[in-house]
C-alpha cells in the first residue's frame, strides 16, 4: 500500500504542477500537452515513454486496489459479527473514509480519463487541444462537473492525509518527533495538492481562464 | 478456650540444616539429592496458581526439564494478582554502598515481622534477593534507572537503607509479566501444559503423597482428575475472606483450603495485615478497594475534626485549631509515618470515637494542603500526580482542592499452609509458595517483600528442594480408577451438585459481604475475647444459614461465575472459623494481630515472648470433637534477639 | 440514579446472541461501572434469571481482565481507563447504555461478555519473551541501560493485554498489541539477540491466530487504558522489515 500510494502521490503532483501551466495561456498548455508526448525521444519512439508512464500507473492502481481489498477481507474476516452500537470513531475521519473514499477517487479517475485524456465525455474532446478541453469542461454552465471534480479532490486529499501519515508509518515511523513531522507532512502535502488542483476550474468557473 | 481447639504435638521443622546460618542454605542445596536431567522429562509437577511464585517456579522447573501442568483461574497466567503490586522489590544489593547487607535485610526481615518468623527462611530469602534482581534484568524487566543506566532504589517501607527495586508504580506487573513471558516460552515449547480459566477443587493423595488434584473447566464445567509426581500450591493469599479488600475478587483459599481438609497444616491463620492507605467504601455497592501507595504519607497529614459534630461539614470549613493531626499528636518522633499496623489502628480509633468522616464516619483525611503551600502545586503534582488521578477517577472529588480520605484495608496474609524448609507442607509431595506458605514474613510483612518472597520461592528455592523429593520418583503412575481418585472427584461432583440444588433466596455475595463484615468488626485492625468469641458464633450460623438459602443460579455444565463464587465463600466460612479461633488462642498482640486485651498502658502492642513464640499450626477439623488441632513449631532466634519495636 | 442497559447475551460459542434490555434502579454515581452491573446481576439472580457473565478481576485498572464495549467504545467514554475503573458519574440519569464484548474472530465469545483471549498468549509464546532460563543471569549491573531506553521500554512493556485494542481497531488487528511487546523487548540490550526473529515470530502467530491487519487508523491508542503510542507500530515495522531484509 505504502509503496505503490507514495508512486501515486508522485505522479499527482507531476500532474497537477503540469496543470498549473494553463495559467501561462492556450498556447503553453497545449505545448506542454504535446511536449508530454516527446518525452524520451529521440531514444524512444514518439509517445512510448507516455505508454511506459500510463502501464507503471496502472500496474499501482491495481496493485493500491488489490492490496486494500485483501486488507478489507482480512478486516471482514476478523470481525465477523458486527457491533449492535456503531464504534464511534475515536481516530481520525480521514482514517476511517480510507475505503469508500477510495472507490470514489477510483470512480472519478475513470471518469477523469474519458473526460480529459480521450475526451470522450468531454464537450470539446479534441485531441491535444488541451486548454479548450478545459476551459469549456468547467464552464459555468456545466457547475455540476466543477462540483464533482472538487468533491472528488477533496477525497483525494482525505485520502492522502491519512495515506502518506500511514505510509510513514508502514515505512517504519517511529519518533515523537517525527510523528508530528508526519502528521504535517501528510497535511500539508494534501492541502497543497488539493489547491493546486482546484485553482484551474475555479480559475475557469470566474473567468480567468476562458 | 479449650471449647474450641484441641491441643496436639509439636511440630519441627526438620529441613533446614543446623549450624552458622550463612551456610544452611548452601548446604541444604549441597545435601539435596539431583535429578538426573534424562529422568526429568519422565517427573510431572502440577503447579497451582501463576502468580510471582507460581509463574516462576514453573517456568523454571520447566527450563530444568520436567513436564509442568500449569492451572490457574484467570483467562491468562499473565492476570495473577501479583499484577498489582505497586511499590517495588527489595534486595541486598547494596548498590547504594549505605552499609545494606544479606545480614541486615534478614535483621529487617525478623524484626519487621515482630519476631515471629522462622530465622532459616528468612535468611535465605535475602541471599536470594539478589540473584532475583539479577534474573529480572536478564529477562528484560524494565526497572527504573539512573541517568548513567544502573538501577535505580528507593527506600521504602521505614527502612534506613535504599534497596528497593521499582519500575514506577507497577513493579508487581513488570515483574509477572517477566515470569509470564518466560513461562510463554515453555509452553510454547510444549514443556508446560497451561490450563487457563480451571479451577482446582480438591487434592488427590495417594499413599500418603499429594498426586493430584481435581479441577474444573471453567469454560465447560467438565470434571477432571490431573495427575502428577507432585503437586505445587502458588495459589495466593485469603484476604477476600473479609470480602473488602486490595485483593482481585476472584482470590480465594479453596486450593490451599481443600490441602488443609486434606491434612496440610495451616499455619498462623490470623495474621492479615491492614494497609492503612486506601480509598474508603463509597457505599453498599462496594465490592473492593483500592490501595494507594503508601509514599502519599510523606507529605501528607493525617487528620480529623477534634470534635464529633465537626464531622459533616466540609472540610475547608473546619478551622485549624480544630483538627486534630493524631499521629504526629501521639507518635511525634514518626509522625504521619509510623507502620501499617500503628497508622491502621489509629485511624480505626478516631473513628470508633465518632470522629471519622465521609460515608459512614469510615475514613480520615490526608491533607496535602500544607505540602501544596510548602512545595508548589507543580512539584506535589510531580510527585504524586499519578496517585491523585486515581483519586480523583474513583471519588470524584479533587485532592488539590479537598483533602483525600482514606481508610485501612486488608491487603495481605501472612499466615497460610505450614511449609518446612523446603518448602514442602505437612503432606509428603504438596509443596506451596508464596502468600500461599506461612514461611517468611512471621505477623507482619514488610513493604517490597512479598514480591522478594515470591519468585525467590519460585526460581529458586522450590527447583531444589522440590529436585530432592522428586529424586525418589517417578512415583507408580495412579489410574483415573483408583479408589482415592474416585472418592475426591464424587466430592467434588457432590459438592457442586449441593450448590445448586439448594435454591435458596440469598445471592452469594451477600452471603460474602455478611461475612466480611464479621470478620471486619471482630477479626480486623483489633481483636479481643469476647469479639472473637461472638464472630465465631455468628460465623457457625451463617455458615448453617448459607447451605440452607444461597441461590446458585444455572448449571454446572457451563460458564457459571456464581457457582464458583458459592464454593470460594463456603471455604472462607470454614476458615473464617479458624482465623477467629487463632486469633482467640493467641492472648498477645504482634504483628498484624492486634488483642485489645494485650497492649502497653499508652495503648501500644504487647507482645508475650515467653508464651507465644511460636507458629500456630492447625490441623483440620476431624474426628468427633468438631475442633481443630494446634500444633506449635517453637521459634528460635539464636541471631535477631527479640525486641519491642517504638514509634513514639 | 436509574438507568438501563442493553447488555448482549449469549448463553455460549455457538449461541447467535442479542442484545437484552435491563433496567438499573437506584445506582449510586460512586459506583463503578462493574458494580453497577453487580447489583443487576444480584437483581436477576433473585429474579429467577439468569446473571450477566463478564471477565473482571483485579479492580483496580491493572489486571486487563475487564473487557466491555460501552456505547460503541471500548472500555467506555473515559479516555485511558479500563472499564472496572469507569464510574457511573459519567452517565446522566435515563440514559441508555449499550454493552457489547470485545467482537473479533480471534476473541470468541465464551458467554454473555466473556471473551476467549488465548490468542495474545499464543502471540507471547511465539516470541514475545528473552530466553534468559533461571540461573543463568549475569550481575544486574554487568548492562546499563540507558534511562531513555529503560523508560521507553517500561512505557510499552505497561500493555496490560485487555484486548481493547483488538475491539476498537476497523481492522480486527493486534498490532498495538504485538507492537508494545516488540519494543518493550527490542529497546533492552539484552533483548538483541532474537529481536529479528521475535518480531518475524509475534507477527506470523498473530496473522495465524486470524486478526485482521493493521492500517494505521489509530482507534487502538484511543482507547488504550495504558495509552501506548501508535509511534511503537512504525518501531515494529521498521524491525520487520530489517528482519526481512537480514532473511534474504
């Protein structure tokens, strides 16, 4: 879990700091778009280092999910007769919405790639056409898209939170000291990725970015 | 008297070596016949109870290679009662270079237990004092230590030099679980057989040697007869039989109990010693208490409103010209910290005369309101900031703003079954350790000795002598057929049938609690004649009254907490009855055994040397007169030379 | 004060059990909250009915016997304090308070609130000791150790071994519990030799004794009457994985 959450996490804030380039105009955007492609080149061929990226993502999605789901049977098993009065949650919320937390990241990631990176579901959905893709994704008029993606960040963040505090842990954590380093660490590097993500469409929504 | 005792032979202890007695123990371990270690695994040991004494001496007879079937009634060896003690271990160590020595600790020891222990046992116990801390350490029990990463001591109790062992205020715990995870590791090699949440009902002897015992399952209710080359009893102490005391509420003396119906004497019964520093009874649903370690008296005073009428009122609102601090009053050389017993008994005074406070008149205050103004709150918080959380989760009240209110409590025994020097008792094969035993603390125990007592007992005293009985064996293998092995099981089938059949209309608890109060009022912190006299009556009555009313709610084929509770109260009535009687039979006071009729003009113990050093040990009730049997093993004390203790 | 409880009752291991409710007339608010279900049981006994069996012993908050989920939290509301030393002052009068037994697969229930524990014994077998066998210790002095260690370790070797850790965890898992044990153990000299496997060991009988694993969630410490610290998880991960590593 630690170490496939801790490639995930890298690759989010690779992402979201390529996002921040829509800031600097169409033209960038979509030249960073197409960039993204040419990486590797002239050792590989054209796209094939994307390809490598997407395969090494999926492989830690899969790998993130099948983990969890042997940690939640392990859970089921452990505990096969309920308590009549629900626990109340004596830790942390970001904790406890681990699982359903998940599944929603992982239903908005499906929707995320038939959105933005085949445009299938989006309004727009030109291929390399990076900016309009968005810009008219999170149009004003489209606000329950804009709702869903904050939601869906804001689960990434919960997610986050407790996973790289967990991840530490896992990884063998074990100071005072550095727990309170973790506990910073986790939260300051959720909020900062959540921000950084949600400044697009809300950049979008009150006409920053058009 | 003679109306309830009758008089028997002498009794000796034949064991202990003569001699200079730095050496006895050495030579008793040189004249101990061995085992040789391929005929160990073919000797069973079954080993009641896994507390300090139990836990160690299993493990360690385990390590030494005989098969060990271990019992006790918690759900896990690693709950004995030993688990709370809190104040620490004593041992001359003499790490602190203060003039400490094996010959002073015993010195301590005789004296502390006002001159009525045997000098052998008590001599080996601080030679072995040592070993034990170092056999602690090696286990990995975190003791406290010193910046530079040697251990830590205290001084404790009232004594003069530092040799208590502590790790904070759980040392019993650290300690057991020190034992317990060498115990573990037996049993995970399959050299201990535990048997967790069962419960030993009678004592099979054979020949005239113990060879088992009949337990119960307590989980199943089933029946079993357990047999072996011997049988040890770690089984603890009988101070629940005042049903209010620091002990855990499932300690009884029905183990040590059924090996006294058996034949086991039973020594010195009516020594129970009275802490005087625990949270008092809140009300009738109070069902123990809580001890709070005895340093609280270093800075705390002790006191009571000078007049009866006073005694409703808050205490802020009772002016410092009427309090009354009685100890530092009437012992002003010791103050606020003289003895358990001396503390407890005047704590008792103030309020028969009325002037207790809280529920029921039943407590004194401990005021640390002065120590506040001298120290600092900060300072008194660090000192005992622990002990004034427990207070304060348990009363309710704040001791920083209200003074404490205490009260004594029964807290430990140290009579129990007559042990020779070896260890073993007056049936051959039945050898007992521990509070169990009557051997080392004579009337009055000190603080950080019975834990000292404990796993001396069980790592090394009882591998040796136990060796030395079991070198005769293996004994001839007893089928479950035998005639003695029927008789004790039918008894206990019988018994537990008896129970619950009555079907009465009192609850055992309160059959408990009625008892408790009985030996409170007549057997506590002070006994006289005409007290003892009575409770024995009332005791014979409401014994007769229990095997007519108690209630004993559903079967005896399942988990049934009552019914074993019912068979723990039907041993404490039996020996409620023997307590009173020793108690009635020793016109003196010592120790923890206080006689109204036996004290100084200024109200202070008096011991009678010349009629009463000796052991008290009884032999059970049989045959036709209905009395028990007094046996007495004389003292001798050819190096402690008895002396009156002064406090004031 | 008068109260009720809904307590769960079941006669045995292979009874389904329910939760029952009783009312509790007339309970002091100095009662603790074992003594309040004493006088319940004194009550039921008299009534013909059959008593509420739960795991109590010492009393006094060390033993780690008592073992009851009060209103959804184990041990009660009372942060660091077991259940025997939860007072009734805490609870308001008409209050109804659910009491449930420790629930996972390795603890099953015996009766009522009685809970089967061996399995932490079986954890402790596996390697939660040092073999140090009677007789053979060298002087207590011969290893100082250094007081930040020896206080560490006595903060983790004060698991009292309840179990609330277990009932509280989303997971089922005995991590806290396997942990406290491993530091205890492995932040002593003398406890070196066999930190490697101890902790291989402990893990492996506690996978086997069917607890669920551990993620983190920090339920355990809340509700530890002792108040171990989740940091001692990472001190066992980090011991793993050097165990692991060194196997390889």
């Amino acid at each position: 879990m630690a170490l496939t959450g801790i490639l995930l996490i890298g690759f989010l804030y690779l992402h979201m700091i390529g996002n921040l380039k829509i800031f600097f105009g169409a033209e960038a955007f979509d030249h960073y778009a197409a960039w993204l492609r040419t990486i590797g080149t002239p050792l590989l061929p054209h796209e094939w280092y994307l390809w490598i990226q997407r395969g090494v993502l999926t492989v830690a999605v899969v790998g993130h999910i099948v983990a969890a789901t042997i940690l939640a049977r392990r859970a089921r098993q452990a505990r096969p007769v309920k308590y009549a009065h629900r626990p109340k949650v004596q830790g942390s919320y970001a904790a406890r919405t681990m699982r359903w937390g998940g599944v929603i990241v992982l239903l908005f990631v499906i929707y995320h790639i038939l959105d933005l990176t085949t445009g299938t579901l989006n309004p727009n959905g030109v291929h390399l056409e990076a900016y309009k893709n968005v810009s008219t994704d999170f149009a004003p008029g489209r606000w329950y898209v804009t709702l869903f993606y904050t939601l869906s960040i804001v689960a990434v963040g919960f997610h986050m939170r407790h996973g790289i505090w967990s991840a530490l842990r896992t990884l063998g954590q074990q100071s005072p000291r550095g727990e309170v380093i973790a506990r910073a660490t986790a939260l300051v590097l959720s909020w900062v990725l959540v921000l950084g993500f949600l400044v697009v469409p809300f950049a979008v929504l009150v006409g920053l970015v058009d | 008297m003679g109306d309830f005792y009758n008089d028997g032979d002498p009794i000796a202890d034949t064991a202990a070596p003569e001699g200079p007695i730095e050496t006895r123990w050495e030579r008793r371990q040189f004249n101990a016949k061995l085992v040789n270690p391929a005929n160990r695994r073919k000797l069973t040991v079954i080993v009641v109870g896994t507390g300090l004494a139990g836990g160690s001496a299993a493990a360690t007879l385990a390590e030494a290679g005989y098969k060990v079937k271990s019992y006790c009634y918690q759900d896990s060896p690693r709950r004995a009662h030993s688990i709370a003690a809190q104040g620490g271990i004593n041992a001359a160590k003499n790490y602190r270079n203060d003039g400490d020595s094996i010959y002073r600790l015993f010195y301590d020891t005789v004296k502390g237990g006002d001159f009525r222990a045997r000098e052998s046992n008590v001599y080996r116990l601080a030679t072995v004092s040592v070993n034990i801390i170092d056999q602690c350490v090696a286990q990995g029990v975190p003791f406290a230590r010193e910046y530079g990463g040697l251990l830590d001591n205290r001084s404790f109790g009232g004594t003069q030099v530092s040799r208590t062992f502590y790790a904070r205020g759980q040392t019993g715990q650290q300690l057991l679980l020190g034992a317990y995870q060498a115990m573990e590791r037996q049993i995970g090699l399959g050299n201990i057989e535990m048997n967790a949440r069962h419960e030993m009902l009678e004592l099979i002897i054979v020949d005239g040697k113990a060879r088992g015992i009949v337990v119960r399952d307590m989980v199943t209710g089933e029946i079993s007869t357990e047999m072996a080359d011997a049988v040890v009893l770690a089984s603890g102490g009988y101070g629940n039989v005042f049903f209010l005391s620091t002990n855990a509420k499932g300690c009884n003396v029905t183990a040590s109990w059924r090996a006294h119906r058996k034949g086991a004497l039973f020594a010195n019964p009516c020594y129970t010693q009275i802490h005087p520093t625990c949270i008092p009874e809140s009300g009738t649903h109070q069902s123990k208490l809580t001890l709070m370690s005895e340093s609280l008296r270093n800075d705390g005073r002790v006191w009571v409103p000078k007049d009866a009428a006073d005694c409703q009122k808050p205490a802020a609102e009772i002016a410092e010209e009427d309090r009354d601090y009685y100890l530092e009053r009437i012992y002003p050389s010791f103050g606020n910290l003289v003895p358990r017993d001396i503390a407890s008994r005047a704590a008792k005074n103030v309020c028969d005369e009325g002037r207790g406070v809280g529920p029921g008149g039943l407590g004194v205050y401990l005021d640390f309101a002065d120590a506040i103004d001298r120290l600092g709150k900060k300072a008194v918080e660090a000192k005992y900031g622990n002990l004034f959380e427990m207070y304060q989760r348990i009363t309710g009240e704040d001791p920083y703003e209200v003074p404490m209110r205490i009260y004594p409590a029964v807290h430990y025994t140290m009579g129990g079954l007559w042990v020779d020097y070896d260890l073993q008792s007056t049936v051959p094969g039945l050898f007992v350790v521990g509070e169990a035993n009557f051997s080392d603390h004579g009337a009055n125990r000190l603080g950080a000795s019975a834990l000292m007592q404990g796993l001396g007992d069980g790592y090394f005293v009882l591998p040796t002598t136990l060796g030395n009985y079991l070198a005769a064996g293996p004994f001839e293998p007893i089928a479950d057929d035998h005639e003695e092995v029927v008789a004790a099981r039918t008894e206990v089938e019988d018994r537990i049938s008896k129970l619950l059949s009555i079907n009465g209309d009192r609850t055992v608890d309160s059959f408990h609690r009625e008892l408790g109060h009985i030996m409170w009022e007549y057997c506590g912190m002070e006994r006289t004649e005409e007290g003892l006299t009575k409770a024995i009556g009332l005791i014979r009555s409401l014994k007769d009254e229990f095997w007519l009313r108690v209630k004993v709610p559903g079967t005896g084929e399942q988990l049934n907490q009552n019914l074993e509770k019912a068979g723990r109260v039907a041993d404490f009535f039996e020996l409620a009855e023997l307590m009173c009687i020793d108690a009635l039979h020793r016109r003196e006071s010592c120790g923890g055994h206080f006689r109204g009729e036996s004290q100084t003009p200024d109200g202070e113990a008096l011991r009678h040397d010349d009629e009463f050093s000796y052991v008290a040990a009884w032999e059970y009730a049989t045959g036709d007169s209905g009395k028990p049997t007094l046996h007495k093993e004389q003292l001798e004390f050819e190096y402690v030379h008895p002396s009156t203790r002064s406090y004031k | 004060m008068d109260i009720q409880v809904r307590v769960w009752r079941q006669e045995n291991r292979s009874d389904n059990g329910r939760m029952v409710t009783y009312d509790v007339k007339d309970i002091s608010p100095d009662a603790s909250f074992l003594e309040m279900l004493d006088v319940l049981n004194e009550k039921l006994i008299l009534d013909g009915d059959d008593p509420v069996a739960f795991d109590h012993d010492c009393r006094e908050g060390i033993c780690g016997a008592c073992s009851m989920v009060i209103d959804g939290v184990a041990h009660g509301p009372e942060k660091a304090t077991t259940t025997c030393q939860l007072h009734m002052r805490h609870f308001k009068n008409g209050d109804v308070i659910d009491v449930e037994p420790w629930r996972a697969a390795a603890f099953p229930v015996i009766k009522d609130l009685v809970v089967d524990r061996s399995a932490f014994d079986a954890i402790i077998a596996a390697g939660g000791y040092i073999t140090a066998p009677t007789g053979a210790a060298p002087e207590a002095h011969a290893t100082p150790v250094p007081k930040k260690d020896a206080d560490l370790a006595f903060e983790a070797a004060t698991c009292i071994g309840c179990g609330a850790c277990v009932a509280a965890c989303p997971n089922g898992s005995a991590m806290l519990f396997t942990a406290a044990k491993v530091a205890h153990l492995g932040l002593m000299p003398q406890g070196q030799p066999e930190r490697d496997t101890r902790v291989l060991d402990m893990l492996q009988a506690q996978d086997d004794a069917g607890f669920g694993g551990c993620t983190n969630m920090g339920e355990c410490t809340q509700v530890c009457p002792k108040g171990i610290p989740l940091t001692l998880i990472g001190r066992l991960n980090a011991d793993y994985r050097k165990a692991v590593r060194k196997k390889l």
